[in-house]
C-alpha cells in the first residue's frame, strides 16, 4: 500500500504492518527494508505503477533482522539482484532465517514476546539470505547515496538507522509511531542502549523520525518521550 505524498522525496511503501522505504539518487533506489512475505506482489505491483523497473533497486538495506523486515527478502533479491547491507551483529541470523522475538517494554506485549519465543517461534522465521556487506559504526558504505548510518542498538542489538540528507531518519524499530504522546517502541531488548540511540538521533539534527511502525515521529515527540522515559 502506498503510505507517500508530494512532500517527500521518497517514496513510502507498507508492507502490512511495516513500512519501507524507497530513496532516489542518480536514478537509482536504496530499499531501506524488505517487508512482509505476503504482501510482496503488492510491492513489485506498485514498483509497476511508478514505473520503476526492479533492477533500479541496487541496494536493501536491513534496519535489523525480524521477520517483519526480512520476509520478502528473498523475493525482492531475485528480481532486482540487489546487494543486502545488514550489521555485521545480526548477519548470522539472517543466513539462519531466524531472529528470535524482542522482549516487551510493557505488560501486554511481554506477553506477546514470551509466546514468540517459548510458544510459536516459528512464527519468526523467513527465507534465511547472506548478506553482501557488513555494516559496523564507522565503515564505508558502498554506494553514492546522500545517507550516512548511525547504530542505534536497543530494539535489537545490530540495529541501524538511515540519515537522509541530513534532514530526514529512516529509524527500524527504534521508535514506533503508534501513540501521539510517547514513542517508546512497544519491544526492545536492551533499553540502556534503547537510550543511548536516542540520544543519538536526536543529536543528528534531523527533524522528522520515520519508524516502521505507525506515524512520523516529530523531534519535539523523541525528546519529550526521552526525558520521559530516560530523562534523570
């Protein structure tokens, strides 16, 4: 489902319940995610409709690992023929086709994790892929696209944030944009380092935080669930 409006220069596609992005240089795309096995079709149908031809895709790059993000992987990867970026931390689980599920940040979803993981782990997996490149703070990145790379670890431990031009971050799952007075993302393993990445977005200048889940996060929206959440 197209999510995308004139403002942007990118493009917004939802892949279920997650949403990835397209970024344009030079005639080229840089997928920021993959998405969900089921809704595939959909992506190459609307990659159809703005005409774009698949193998303009050069580059997937994978915030973290999760089911969610990875699912059509594989499918994406044999009609463009792209390179897969991943952090080197979670490069293992996606050659597995398995990253486990986050633990919750609150009741309900503490719930949901301990049935992703001890009930239905299955529920998990995907077509396991190897990645091209392997990404760790301070690495070159292989392309000429105006984005540059933070690691921002907390939801998961490899994850990675996409700053583009300076203005915009495509985040994974490290905020979500579900509530309009928090962003805490609803699953996260580590929340020391959860904050640390804050921290570290929010020193990024960028004014806009897009998740895969939910709405746009504003900058006021971050600091405000920062001092909230982590603020002494």
């Amino acid at each position: 489902m197209e999510t995308s409006s004139p403002q942007h220069d990118f493009l917004i596609f939802r892949s279920g319940m997650t949403h990835i992005y397209l970024l344009p240089h030079a005639g080229k795309y840089l997928l920021v995610d993959a998405g969900m096995k089921q809704h595939v079709k959909e992506f190459f149908s609307y990659l159809l409709k703005k005409n774009i031809e698949p193998s303009r895709i050069t580059h997937v790059l994978l915030t973290h690992t999760h089911y969610d993000h990875t699912g059509a992987l594989s499918h994406i990867l044999e009609l463009t023929h792209s390179k897969v970026l991943v952090h080197k931390d979670e490069a293992d689980s996606l050659a597995k086709g398995y990253t486990p599920a986050p633990y919750g940040t609150r009741l309900s979803t503490k719930v949901i994790s301990f049935l992703g993981r001890k009930i239905f782990p299955a529920y998990s997996k995907y077509d396991p892929v190897e990645a091209d490149l392997l990404w760790e703070e301070g690495s070159s990145l292989p392309w000429d696209h105006p984005v540059r790379l933070i690691h921002t670890p907390g939801h998961t431990e490899g994850s990675i944030s996409v700053i583009w031009r300076d203005r915009d971050a495509f985040v994974g799952d490290t905020l979500f944009g579900y509530e309009k007075d928090d962003c805490l993302p609803w699953f996260a393993n580590d929340l020391n380092h959860l904050a640390q990445s804050w921290e570290k977005l929010l020193d990024t200048g960028c004014e806009t935080f897009y998740p895969a889940h939910g709405r746009p996060v504003k900058r006021e929206l971050l600091a405000h669930a920062y001092q909230r959440h982590f603020g002494s």
